[in-house]
C-alpha cells in the first residue's frame, strides 16, 4: 500500500516540478527587484496557500485531534519544510527543474541515515535500488556517466537535502503516536504562518509577491492555487507512505521517479530551451526507473 501512496505522491509532484519551471520562467522582477525578489514571489504563495491545503485536509479526513508530542512535532517540522522551499526556489532560478528535482533524492541518504541510528534496517536488494536511483540523479545533474568534481547544485543540495530529509523523519516518528493526515494538517498550518511572517519582516521577499499579484494577478493566482493544492496533496500522501513503510528511506528513493514523469512532460509541452531534456536525462531516468522497480520488489 504504501507503494500505492507513494506512486500517487510523485505524479502529484511531477506536476508541480513542471509548473515551477514555468512559474520560475515566467517571473517578471519588478523596479529594482533581484534574485531575493523572484523566490520571494513563489515562496510567499506556496506558504500562504498552505492553509488552503490544511482546510482540504481537515474537510477531508474529519479528524484533526493530535496528542501534544506529535503535534510539536508537526509544527516544528515547518521550519525545515519552508527552508527547503526556499532553497529549491533560489536553486530553480539558476538550474533548470530537470536537474533540480533529482538532486533533492539525496535526503534519501540523510533519512536512511536518521532511520539507521534510530534501530531501523535495510535489505541488500534496498541498498541496491538506492545506488541505482543515486547513480541516475547524478547523471542528470552532471550529464555524464563519469566522476568529476561537483558542480554548485550538488554542493549546495547536499546540506539543503539533509535539511528535507528531517521534516521526513519527523513525520515517521510521530506516526506511532497518531495519525499522519493530522500531522500534515498541522504542519501546513505552521507552514502558513511562518508565510505570514515572512510576508509582514520580508520587505524584498514581499514586494515581489504584491508585483506579481499586480502585473500577472490571475494567472499568478490561478496557476499557484492548482500548483499548491497538488504541493500539498503529494506532501500529505507522501507522510502517509512514509509512516507505513517498511523503511522510510525508500519513499524518499522512489520520489527519483518524479523526473521521469517531469521530462515527459517538457517532452510533450516544452517551457523555454533550459529545460530541454537530453540524452543523458533520458537514460539517468531509465536508471531510476529500474531502481524503483528493484526497491518495489525488495
């Protein structure tokens, strides 16, 4: 089943990696705007729409009562997530979302790591699939089958997916003491209001989100609404495989199937020449697939 969760939890997310690259494109900086102001933009709305996501949740499964230990939990987890946003944001306005989605599989390692101290174990077959699905996110941000030295998009993912990799952990924990859809309607409840926060001490990170609410209002909204409803749908499923794998480690392997899903996509609808796929994604995506399939048959 949590193959099931997991599988719906990445197509969700391949969506969302394919509107970032446009959203990320398509951002228009207003009159003495930078770097900061861009990520501002799409950092303020995928936080502020996180209590949208927290409202369907709690539509949904009707129960939201968590014990005060989990719900700490969830809440402090969305530090980390907000910090992984923005990170991935400041990435996606130098690196296409192509190399920057697969990067982000190395929180596998980091969780894997989490988990081993923790008394969890691993099959030989696990650790297989792992350093094929490693090997293939390599290749797509390298673009070569051979070891060079690293380039700024591993250097900076290999802090920043340690990061990832905690709100993760958590999420496995404080399923022992309940349930993970309440978990992941506290946590984007945090989420929103460190979005407030950042909305009301940011001055750069919010004039880009009023900028672009202004000059590209409808779109801007119409796009981040459907984007973020997807964000958060494949959060909150991805929390529920975490909690009732048999390794959390390996829904963090599996995500690398994302990219397969991604590059379909902008095979099919193409955003700009940045994002073209190649050669070298194609067969690093063939990796991935076939470490997923091994992992699944653990």
């Amino acid at each position: 089943m949590w193959f099931l969760y997991t599988l719906a939890s990445i197509i969700l997310m391949a969506l969302v990696l394919y509107t970032d690259e446009h959203l990320a494109t398509s951002n228009k900086l207003p009159e003495g705007g930078d770097i900061h102001t861009k990520v501002g933009s799409v950092l303020l709305i995928s936080t502020l729409m996180s209590f949208v996501g927290a409202g369907i949740i709690a539509f949904i499964v009707k129960d939201t009562q968590l014990d005060p230990y989990p719900m700490t939990l969830a809440i402090i987890s969305s530090i980390p997530m907000v910090i992984m946003f923005g990170s991935y944001f400041y990435l996606l306005q130098i690196f296409p979302v192509s190399q920057v989605g697969p990067i982000f599989q190395i929180s596998t390692i980091w969780l894997l790591i989490f988990e081993l101290f923790d008394g969890g174990t691993i099959s030989v077959n696990g650790l297989i699939a792992m350093a094929i699905l490693m090997y293939g996110a390599y290749i797509l941000d390298a673009g070569t089958f051979k070891w060079q030295v690293p380039t700024k998009l591993l250097t900076w993912g290999i802090p920043i997916t340690g990061i990832a990799a905690v709100p993760m952990y958590m999420a496995r924990v404080a399923s022992r003491y309940g349930s993970s859809s309440a978990f992941s309607f506290y946590q984007l409840i945090g989420i929103g209001c460190i979005g407030i926060l950042i909305f009301i001490f940011a001055k750069r990170y919010r004039d880009g989100f009023l900028y672009r609410i202004k000059h590209q209002g409808k779109k801007f909204l119409t796009f981040s609404l459907f984007n973020e409803m997807f964000a958060e749908g494949s959060v909150w499923l991805g929390n529920i495989a975490v909690a009732i794998a048999p390794v959390g480690a390996y829904v963090s392997v599996m995500n690398g199937a994302q990219s397969l899903f991604v590059l379909l996509l902008l095979w099919l609808f193409p955003i700009g020449n940045r994002s073209k796929p190649n050669s070298y994604q194609w067969v690093a995506i063939a990796l991935i697939t076939i470490g997923v399939i091994l992992l699944e048959r653990k």
